[in-house]
C-alpha cells in the first residue's frame, strides 16, 4: 500500500518562507507525477504545483514565482519550498502522487499564514 507523509507545516508570518515534504513508501520512479494542492475552509482543492518523473513542473498562477517545487530520487521525495508566503497561502497542503491508474493523497499539512 503506497502511503504519502507530508511534513514541514506549520505557521508563519506574511513574507515568511516554509519547506514542505512528502515522503513516499515506494520509489518515486513508479509515479508520472507528484506535487501538492491545497484546501481553504469552504473552497474546493486546488492545484498548488505538480513535478513529472521527467522533471517538468507546473504552477498555480497564484504561486508562481514564489513556490519552487522538487524531487529527491534517493529519499524517495517531493519538496515545496514556500517564499514570500501570503495569508491567502493559508490552507492544509495534501501531497498527491500519480501512477497510470491511480492518484494517492497524503493525509495533509497545515500552513497558516498570518501576522
């Protein structure tokens, strides 16, 4: 059973800067892609940014420029550096990683961002 554990939430001040980690019980060579959404209290999950196994990343308009998103092979990792971080960042971050049938979600890591 593949499990996702994120790490590295937490709470800042507006400005500050966070590093996320989504660790994989399996090598991250078996997934197309990997990356994080996020989740507002009362809106819908959103893509926050998404790594491929070739190294293309994507990012939600909102966050480019700011989040930087990586792989770690060896660890079997994913990484979301977090700079600039604003109060609308505020929201749990759920690792997802994706096979060719199936998407895995970690159980989420609250960012809170505020003065």
């Amino acid at each position: 059973q593949v499990q996702l554990v994120e790490s590295g939430g937490g709470w800042v001040h507006p400005g500050g800067s966070l590093r996320l980690s989504c660790a994989a019980s399996i090598s991250i060579f078996n997934f197309n892609a990997m990356g994080w959404y996020r989740q507002s209290p009362g809106k819908q999950r959103e893509l926050v940014a998404t790594i491929r196994k070739i190294g293309s990343s994507i990012y939600a308009d909102s966050v480019q420029g700011r989040f930087t998103i990586s792989r770690d092979n060896f660890k079997n990792a994913v990484h979301l550096q977090m700079n600039s971080l604003e109060p609308e960042d505020t929201a749990v971050y759920y690792c997802h990683a994706e096979d060719r049938s199936t998407t895995f979600w970690g159980q989420g890591t609250q960012v809170t961002v505020s003065s």
